[in-house]
C-alpha cells in the first residue's frame, strides 16, 4: 500500500527510524489514530503494529506523525514483501 504523495515526500526529507525505514503515526480523517505504522522508502505502507493486514485506505491519512519508535518493532521489517 502507497502513502499518498504529499505524505511520502514529507517523509523522504525526515530521518529514519531503521535502514530503509520509519515508524509512524496515523491519524485517519476520522480522528482515529493508527500506532505503530512502519513505512518502507518513505513512501510504501508495510505493516501496522497489532495487525495482519493493514488497517488504512491512503485516501483517509489526515497526519502522519513520525515516532521513531523502535520499540515497537516486533521483528525486522521484511522489505521483500514491500518490493512489489
């Protein structure tokens, strides 16, 4: 999944929280919050903390907060799966 372009340049000019990859929040237009969002090349969506499947439709990213939360990060990133 693509962050939308206005989100992912603003990443691309941020440091990273690991090789090739950030650690974000989400706020949705909803108001609703989303943790723990590892974001690979500062543009592709890879996986949210807590989910199998990614909880976000790009359109709805009101925010992006960037956390560098390495903590959360349950296992290394797998950048395989993000190539496609």
């Amino acid at each position: 999944m693509v962050m939308p372009t206005r989100w992912a340049a603003w990443l691309a000019t941020q440091p990273e929280t690991g090789r090739g990859y950030q650690v974000v929040d989400v706020v949705l237009t909803d108001g609703l919050l989303i943790k723990d969002v590892a974001v690979v090349d500062a543009h592709r969506i890879s996986e949210v903390r807590g989910h199998t499947a990614v909880p976000i439709d790009p359109s709805d990213i009101a925010e992006v907060r960037l956390t560098q939360n390495r903590s959360s990060a349950e296992r290394p990133i797998d950048r395989r799966l993000t190539s496609r």
